[in-house]
C-alpha cells in the first residue's frame, strides 16, 4: 500500500493543473459522528472504540465529479476521572483531574462523485497525518483551568474510503445554499507506527509519574454518518 502514497500525489496534482483556469468552484461542507475501529496490531494493543466528530471541506471543479479538499477530527478513545487534592499544603480541597487519550486526524482529500442525481456515491483517497495524545487537564471551574499533554506521538496516514450522500433539501429560487443532504460512508486509514498511551499505562506513585507506552502501526477503520451543505 505504500506505493499508494505517490500515485495519490501524482493523481491529485495532475487533476488540479489540468482543471480549467475558469472552471468554476462549488464549495461544499461535511460535519459527520465518527466511530474509529482500530485495525491489526492497533487493535492488539488498543482494544477500545474511539467515538468523535469530523469535518470535511471541498471544492467542487465544476459541474465535474472531482473534488479537492481538506478533512480533519478527532476522537477519544479513553477518558478517566478522578478527585485529587488542589495541592499537598490543601489536602482539604479535592478538584477534578480528568484524563483523557485521543487521536486528531488531518488529511488532503480527493474525491470522485457525481454532481448530480438523487443518490450521489463518492469515493475518497486520503493522505496526511494521526496526533495520539493524552492530555489530563483540571476543569475551567478552577481558575482558568490548567492542561498538559502527558505523551504524544504523530504518525504518516494514508487511505480509502467511500459512501453515500442522500439529498434532503433542495431550495427553491435563488439561494446561497444548493442542497442539504445526509452522509454516510466509511474508511480505511493505514498509519505508520507510534506510541501511545492507554487507560492505565500512567502509575502514580508518591508524587511521582511513570508511563508505559505502547507502541504499533496506527490503522483504523472509521465509520461516519452525517450532514451536508452543497453551496
């Protein structure tokens, strides 16, 4: 699949150049629910859901059924709290310590679908990059709040997709908006190796801190469903 990543290149490069210079551009916006499934060795180690949110933005060439735009979000695939003392001179004054792992996404998309027809299929290739962090942070309640990212790690990512868009509204007359529709899709993200952290992999010990990270290929499978505006 590796070799996938320079003929993505090559594919997306060679469509924007030979785009008409007065094509004209459609933007369009997707926000979708995210479920993140990991894959082979991730799911090894992992052995958790991650649930989160995404969004989409693209550029329509035309009437044409190419697409070209950006995707980034993220999801949580741990999250644990705790009361702990405000500081060891107030022991009487517990606040809450929330930590919580994640995973941000981001990626240049290209997609194939038809302009036009009452169900309208796509599909995606996708290159960029996976943030797994775990961040533990003291609610904004205290103060401005405070936040650290314990452990971090970026990995290359790469992938498939594809899915369905089911239009619901249509305006009448002249509008900003050309369409509402409803989204529905999935893909296949492969990622190079990272460490991260899981529930559990930080041990607290006298006011010390340990960390046991682990460390694999990051491939996920996402599932998304969704709203979108075609302007």
């Amino acid at each position: 699949m590796r070799s996938l990543l320079p003929s993505l290149a090559l594919l997306v490069l060679g469509t924007a150049l030979a785009a008409p210079a007065a094509a004209q551009l459609r933007p369009e916006g997707t926000a979708t629910l995210t479920i993140g499934v990991p894959q082979g060795d991730f799911a090894d180690r992992l052995d958790a859901l991650g649930y989160g949110a995404n969004v989409t933005a693209l550029v329509a060439l035309g009437r044409s059924p190419v697409r070209l735009g950006v995707d980034g979000g993220v999801l949580v695939y741990g999250h644990e709290r705790r009361r702990e003392p405000l500081s060891p001179t107030i022991p009487d004054v517990r606040v809450d310590v929330t930590t919580s792992n994640t995973i941000g996404l981001a990626h240049l998309l290209f997609r194939l679908q038809p302009d036009l027809g009452a169900l309208r299929p796509y599909a995606d290739g996708l290159f960029g990059l996976k943030y797994l962090a775990t961040n533990t942070s003291i609610p904004t309640g205290y103060g401005d709040g405070i936040s650290h990212t314990n452990f971090d790690d970026v990995a290359l990512s790469y992938g498939v997709g594809g899915g369905l868009t089911v239009p619901v509204y249509r305006p009448q007359g002249r509008s900003e908006v050309r369409g509402i529709e409803v989204q529905a899709g999935a893909r296949y993200l492969f990622g190079t190796p990272a460490e991260y952290l899981r529930e559990g992999d930080i041990v607290r010990d006298d006011g010390a801190v340990f960390f046991t990270p682990s460390r694999s290929r990051t491939d996920l499978l996402l599932t998304h469903l969704g709203v979108s505006l075609r302007f």
